[in-house]
C-alpha cells in the first residue's frame, strides 16, 4: 500500500494539465538537495487507497484532466491499480520518477513519464542541460522544451 505526504491540485509539472497530484512517501532514492527529503520514510501521510482515490477523483471531476504521482513505482503492484483507477476515470496520468525507466505494466498505464535522477549541477526540466527527460509516452517525443522560460 502506497501512503502520500502531499496531495495538491498543480498547474506546471504536466504541461497543459490540471493535474491532481500525490508525493508518494517512501522514495528509496535519497537524491542530495532533494526538495521531497520529508517523504523518504515510507510508514509517514496518509494511505492512498482506491476507495480514497475514488472519492477524491469523484470530488474534482471536470476540473482536473490528470493524475500525477510523484514517485510510488517502486511498488508497481500498489501504483498499478491507482493508474488504472486513474485511466478509467477517463483523466490522463504522469509519473515522476528518479529512475531512468519504468516497468512496462507501468508505462502501459501512463500518458507522461519524467525520469532521471535530480542532479543539482545539471538542475531540473527547466534546464537546457539537464539528465531529466519529459516523455509523452503516446508519441515517445521528448516535451523537456515545454519548461524551459
């Protein structure tokens, strides 16, 4: 079971998106100068199951077009059913990983990936020379263009 620390409505990590979006807890990662550092213990927030994502999908319905979860595939078999949840509310799904891929059951079930660890010296999707890729996953086209100002 996947427990989130954050739960917000965000305009800017999916480009063209209103997306609903949960930091996942438990991120076995541990980047330096990560900005979720709160969230790396995995018993913390609050339980994200399907009944609660259910409700608060039926409480934003029209006004969000996306779910996000920051983190959570290192439990593929927990993330599996909320993005299906997800993809059967007709609502389009992102994933933000520090990984450089994904299962293909996961991928299977999302419409945006970004991958890649944060590396303070190469910076975020708003940096030109970033390790962090933005992928829509429907066409395979890299969309990292869409955060640089």
């Amino acid at each position: 079971m996947l427990n989130f620390t954050d739960e917000q409505i965000v305009f800017q990590e999916v480009p063209g998106e209103v997306s609903l979006a949960y930091t996942i807890a438990g991120c076995p990662l541990g980047c330096k100068g990560c900005h979720s550092s709160y969230s790396w213990h995995t018993a913390q927030g609050t339980v994200l199951s399907h009944n609660y994502l259910q409700q608060r999908l039926n409480t934003y319905q029209g006004l969000i077009s996306c779910v996000l979860f920051l983190g959570g595939e290192w439990q593929p078999q927990a993330l599996l059913p909320l993005l299906i949840l997800a993809r059967s509310a007709g609502l389009n799904t992102c994933l933000y990983t520090g990984l450089d891929d994904v299962s293909p059951e996961l991928k299977q079930q999302l419409i945006y990936l970004k991958t890649g660890r944060w590396l303070a010296e190469l910076g975020g999707l708003s940096s030109p020379g970033t390790n962090q890729r933005f992928i829509d996953l429907r066409t395979g086209h890299c969309l990292n263009h869409l955060f640089i100002r």
